[in-house]
C-alpha cells in the first residue's frame, strides 16, 4: 500500500455524497476517494488504492442496500468498522436564486421518497438523478435558477451552491448505517463492546432457520439485524447476514455461534469490530 493510500477511504457516489460526508466524519483529515460504483470502491481497497472503505449497508427509512448483500460476502473484504450518517437534506440552487424560483427539484429516487412535503408545498416537479451529489454537479452546471437539487450540505459546498433551506426531509431520524471495510481484520481494544457480523445459509427444510438462531436466545445474546436474501438464482438457496452484540470469544456468543454453525449449511464470519458510539447515544434518548 502506497503512503497516500494509507490514509485514503474508498466510497460509492460523487464528490459530496452522504458517504463522502460519513467518510469525512469518522476519518477526519483522511483522502476521500470518490468511486462510480459499490464494485469500484470494493476494488479500490482490495488493489490498495485505498486503506479502507465506506460502504452504506442500510438506511432507517429505505431498508437495506442490496448491492453489499451481494457483492461484500465474495469481496475478501473484513467489515472492522460501522459508522452512522445522519441524512440532512439541503435544498440547494445557484447563488442568488430565490426559492420561490424553484420549478424543477433534482435528486438521488431514495431522496425524492423523503421529500414528498418539500415537493408538495412548493409544487416543484421532480426529476430523478443518479445521485444527490451528482444532481448538485447539474445544478451548478446548468446555472439556472429554476433548477434545483437536493443533496447535503458538503455538496453545495463542494459546488459552489447556496442552501436554500436546511432539513428538507420528511423524517427527523433519517440515518444510514455504514460498514467499513478493511482487507485486513483489525485488532480492537479488549474493553470495546464489540459486534460481529455472521453469513450463513439453511437447508430449504422445516424448522433450519428456528435451530440455527435458537442459540442465540438461550445464550443471551443480542441479535440487531437479520436480512434474508436469495442466492444463485435459487428459492430454494437463501442466505442470511447477521449482526450480533459481542465477539465470538464471549462465552454466551461462542455458544451461539457453535449451535449456528452446527445446523447451518454455510457459515462465515464477516467482520468483528467496535459498536458505534451511535448506538449508545440511540439507547440513552429511547431511555
């Protein structure tokens, strides 16, 4: 790995996407690496262009990003990290433009989901982009006052755009959750609370699933995500990702996971990393 590449993290999007923001969060100072693709950004860390990456994995509102599911299980990539991005949406338009100019609002499909009140208040008619930080690039290349985009408020920077009005969005907890990625597994402090992130499949018989996550139940241990999704073109083959609480050298989980292994057809283990401090803040404010 290059010296500069030691501190530069991969991303998919444009310059001044929520996963460039994210990046630029939890790695302050780093080299950020804009990349076309899900694919791109995989290859960047794997050919060492790149130390780690940020790859989006789920979003509060939106669900999962399938495209992780599918390509992070064969990337030889270990998740050593997660990272949660608050979405903040910005109106954003030409310098000097007035909102009450706006007739066209440009933006990533997911985001214009998220903005339905902005739309209907201003009666603005809708155009779907590739990307938000890629529709504030339009935007400020067209020049014109009646066009807008919806994107963060690192790309209007980036673009030399005005923000016309801050949290655009429809829901206040907007958040998407971010793996990163390394090509090597990191060493975490002893005293971290930790997560792991399990893939395995089930044999299409009754009761697989019920027998591999029992031992989870009995053994205590706290499971935060299940997502189920076919593979090789089977309904028969389904593949599940997990996130647990804990590493698999904790008693409870240790069991857990010698039950999951023993039932399941398939098991790998991910990635073992620290919990976000997210998710602490998440539990003091539900408390």
């Amino acid at each position: 790995m290059t010296t500069g590449a030691s501190h530069t993290i991969a991303f998919q999007g444009r310059p001044g996407a929520y996963s460039d923001l994210a990046c630029r969060k939890a790695y302050p100072g780093w080299t950020t690496l804009p990349c076309e693709t899900f694919a791109d950004a995989i290859a960047a860390v794997n050919d060492g262009r790149a130390a780690l990456g940020m790859l989006a994995c789920e979003n509060s509102l939106a669900g999962r990003v399938p495209d992780i599911h599918a390509l992070l299980p064969d990337s030889g990539l270990h998740i050593v990290g997660e990272h949660f991005q608050r979405v903040e949406h910005c109106l954003i338009g030409v310098p000097g433009a007035r909102i009450e100019q706006a007739k066209r609002v440009h933006t990533h499909t997911v985001a214009l989901g998220q903005i339905r009140g902005l739309v209907q208040e201003l009666g603005l008619t809708p155009v779907v982009e590739f990307d938000t930080a890629g529709a504030a690039e339009l935007v400020a290349q067209w020049g014109r006052p009646e066009d807008v985009a919806v994107a963060s408020e690192l790309a209007a920077e980036l673009n030399g755009l005005t923000i016309l009005r801050r949290n655009v969005e429809d829901a206040a907890h907007n958040t998407t959750r971010f793996y990163v990625t390394s090509r090597d597994p990191q060493a975490a402090p002893s005293e971290a609370a930790m997560m792991t992130t399990v893939l395995f499949g089930v044999r299409n018989v009754p009761g697989a699933l019920y027998k591999v996550l029992g031992g989870f139940a009995t053994n205590g241990v706290n499971m935060t995500r299940l997502e189920s999704y076919m593979t090789g073109g089977s309904f028969a083959a389904t593949q599940f990702l997990l996130d647990v609480e804990g590493k698999p050298d904790d008693p409870g989980l240790k069991r857990a996971l010698a039950e999951l292994e023993f039932f399941a057809e398939r098991f790998r283990i991910l990635g073992v990393y620290p919990q976000s401090p997210f998710r602490f803040e998440a539990r003091n404010v539900a408390a």
